[in-house]
C-alpha cells in the first residue's frame, strides 16, 4: 500500500518519539536474558575446577561439559531465528526462556558428568533461542539514532552475570550458581509472559490487526496514532527489498557475502572468548596462582564489557564496521600480552582486565551490527544465524586449549595463539565492508532517507 497521510511510518515514529517507560521496561526484560545468559555462560568455566575435584574428572574429559552448552546454543539460535520470523520475536523468546530455566535447574541436582553434559545442552538449547530474539526485539523499539548504544548496554548484562557466578562459587558452592541459573529465568519468564510487548515492526510486516499496532505505539506516542489509518515501514525500496521468508532475505544475493562475514566474525570471537572463560581459572592455577585468586582475576575477563556503550555510541555515528574491526585488532593484541604477564599477578589483573574491556565490547557490539544490516523480514533469522554459527567458535574456543595442554604448550604459547581468531575477526568486518559499503554508513543517512520519504509524502 502507498503511504498516505492517514499511514504512519512506524520507525519514523519511533525516531521521532521520546524513549518512554514502556521502551525502557523492555529494554530491561531484555537486559535481564542477557544477563543470564552471561551468568550461565562463565558459570560452567567457574565450576570446573570444582568438578574436578568433586568428581575426580580430568581436565580433557571437561571437554564435552564445557561445551554441551554451545551444542545447545547454535541448535537453539538457528532453529529459533526463522521460527521468530514466521511466529513473532515474544513467543519464542517466553517459551525458551522457560526452558533454559527448567533445564538449568534440574542441572543442579546432576549425580554425574554425563547427567550434567545432557542438562547443559538443553539449557544451551533455550538460551540459544533467547538471545538473538532478546537482540531483535530490543533493536526494534529502539530510534535508529541510538539503535547500537542501547542495544549493546543490553549485554552489558553479560559480564554482570559472570562475575556474579565467580563469586558465589567460592561462598555456597558450585550447585549454588545452577539453582540461581534455573529459578531466576522461571520468574523472569513470567515478566515477559506479562509485560513484554511483542516487536511493533514484526506486527507491521506481519499486517497484524491496525487496532493491535495502534494499541502498541499509543503507549510510546500517545495522541500522534490515533488518527492512522493504517502502518508501514520504509527499510528500503521495492527494488532493493529481497522477498521471502527470513533465510530467503539472509541468503539472498544482496546479503549473502555480508552474512558470511558476520558469521566467520563472530565465530572468531567466540573461539577467543570461550577459549579464555573456560579455561583461564584452570591456566592461572597450573602457571603457580592460588586457586582463589585465579578465579577472582578470571573473573575480571568478562567485567569489561561495559565498554559496549561506548562502541554503540560510536557505531551511531562513524562507520560501524571499522568500529568494531578495530576493536578485534586490539583484542589481538591484548589477549597475546596476557601471555606476557602469566607470572606478575599485579600486571595481570590489569591486562586481564584490558584484554576483557577490549575483547567483550567488539564481540557485544557485533548482534547490534547484524540487527542493523538486515530488513525486518529477516532481521531475527539473520541475528540468530549469526549467533547460532558463531557458537560453533566457542566449541572450537574450549577444545582448542584442551588440545594445547595435552601438547603441554606454555601459558604464554596458548596466549598466543588464542590471540590469532581476533586478527581474522578483523578481516572479516573488514571484507563486509568493502562488499556492502551502504551498509557500512553511519545510521543517519538512513534516518535521512527516511525522513525524506515521509516528508514527501
């Protein structure tokens, strides 16, 4: 239908509009999966050395518990994404939420290794659906001018969650941080059963009822939609729009080359970024660390990523690309210095927590990259692949340190060469660029577009 004075253009609306409470309550639900799946993520890296001892498991064996998770993950993340397209960002984000809860919960009460690798895979599987539907759902409600900022301050509940796992561990045990992991995603289940809304943007594609979507938007814009007749959206021309269901947009020649940098990106990161959650304790300790100690620095890897903000501001108004490739050139470099600094615990708190600030902030920032290169017809799909591939890093991540110590390489060789990933995470972004440079522009010539497209009208 051709826009009229009577149809509103719902992200100009949004653009337009002051960030309401009901935006900020979903933003937090939001932020809340996120900081879960953090918690989760660095619990089983914490619990670890604790399994070890408990159950007499070597520390190859810990292979497939580490992760059993990841499996779970990239199932979930790839199924869900193109179920999210066809039946809406909410319900596919309350039912997985339910069971990464259910699951995590029952891990608690694991007699064995096995039972826990099974447990963990499950609850891989819920949160692995969660996440890329947490990141759509938030960057559709979100005014493109602050679309990155506040979709990446949403993971900055992820490092909150694992340093919450570090240091309960210690204090009630490593059953503690599972029942913690599986009780809070049940209330919080209910939250979004109650309050979340379900993405405006999904509910304009999808021709949901007029009264639905005005029912929605009157609560961010108040009086400006009650005269609407009708609602629509402006991501691109007829021309340009690829039809079809989200794998048909995702797959399509005009993302195609996009996507698989987005993957081979994120995937890189991954491998850096589980390699050193799960294993680092185990690393510190073996290179003469108290074990206590080796945790608490550990721990300091996922504090920095607050740093997100600061790239979300910044991919808001440079080319967000280069951004963030940039950010994975000094995760490069980071991680190899902590390799440097195993034996000086003064100088490795800092790089640690250097190396975590650098690394957290470029990963974070790469789901706000993904929401904002494709349309909404296949913005969950393209997000959930992109997570659901990428997970696959992190399985590589965990048994590629495994491999090196059973080589029995140095701390400062198995630094070295986690450090690797990040410069091809660097060349990735970089090749995206150069095939989709529109893409690449900051989110105001878009605003400019369609601000021009409505002003016509």
């Amino acid at each position: 239908m051709n826009p009229t004075d009577k149809s509103i253009n719902v992200q100009t609306l949004l653009n337009e509009s002051r960030i309401t409470a009901y935006q900020w309550a979903t933003y937090a639900l939001c932020f809340f999966i996120v900081l879960l799946d953090g918690f989760d993520t660095a619990m089983i890296g914490y619990i670890a050395p604790s399994l070890i001892q408990e159950w007499g498991v070597s520390k190859p064996a810990l292979g497939p518990v580490l992760s059993a998770a990841l499996f779970g993950l990239a199932a979930g993340a790839i199924s869900a994404g193109p179920m999210a397209d066809r039946l809406g960002r909410k319900r596919v984000l309350v039912g997985s939420v339910f069971l990464f809860g259910v699951a995590c919960l029952a891990s608690a009460f694991s007699a064995g290794i096995e039972q826990l690798t099974i447990l963990r895979f499950i609850t891989g599987l819920g949160l692995g659906a969660a996440m890329p539907n947490a990141v759509t759902l938030t960057s559709e409600y979100c005014p493109e001018s602050r679309r990155s900022m506040l979709t990446n301050a949403m993971f900055c509940g992820f490092p909150l969650g694992g340093f919450l796992a570090a240091w309960m561990i210690p204090n009630f045990g490593w059953r503690s941080v599972l029942m913690l992991g599986g009780i809070a995603p049940l209330v919080l289940g209910v939250l979004l059963f109650v309050i979340l809304p379900e993405s405006v943007r999904y509910m304009v594609v999808k021709r949901w009822p007029v009264e639905r979507i005005r029912a929605v938007l009157a609560r961010i814009a108040g009086n400006k939609v009650l005269a609407a007749e009708s609602f629509h959206l402006q991501e691109a021309s007829s021309a340009e729009k690829p039809a079809g269901s989200g794998m048909g947009v995702m797959l399509s020649r005009q993302y195609r080359v996009g996507s698989v940098m987005l993957w081979l990106a994120y995937f890189m990161g991954l491998v850096v970024f589980y390699a050193l959650m799960n294993w680092m304790p185990i690393l510190f300790k073996d290179a003469g660390i108290e074990p206590r100690t080796a945790t608490l620095i550990a721990a300091l890897f996922p504090l920095g990523g607050v740093g997100a903000i600061f790239f979300g501001w910044l991919m808001d108004r440079y080319n967000a690309n280069r951004v963030i490739a940039l950010g994975y050139a000094l995760t490069a470099v980071s991680i190899w210095a902590i390799g440097q600094v195993v034996g000086n615990v003064g100088w490795l708190m800092t790089v640690v927590f250097v190396a975590g600030t650098i690394m957290n902030t470029a990963q974070s920032s790469m789901p706000a990259l993904a929401a904002a290169f494709y349309p909404t017809q296949g913005r969950a799909t393209g997000v959930a692949w992109m997570l659901g591939i990428g997970r696959f890093g992190g399985i590589a991540g965990s048994f590629l340190v495994a491999e090196l110590t059973v080589r029995h390489l140095s701390a400062e060789a198995i630094f070295t060469v986690v450090a690797v990933p990040g410069l091809i995470a660097l060349v990735a972004l970089l090749v995206k660029e150069f095939a989709h440079p529109a893409s690449a522009a900051s989110a105001g010539s878009e605003r400019d577009r369609n601000s021009a497209a409505i002003a016509s009208h």
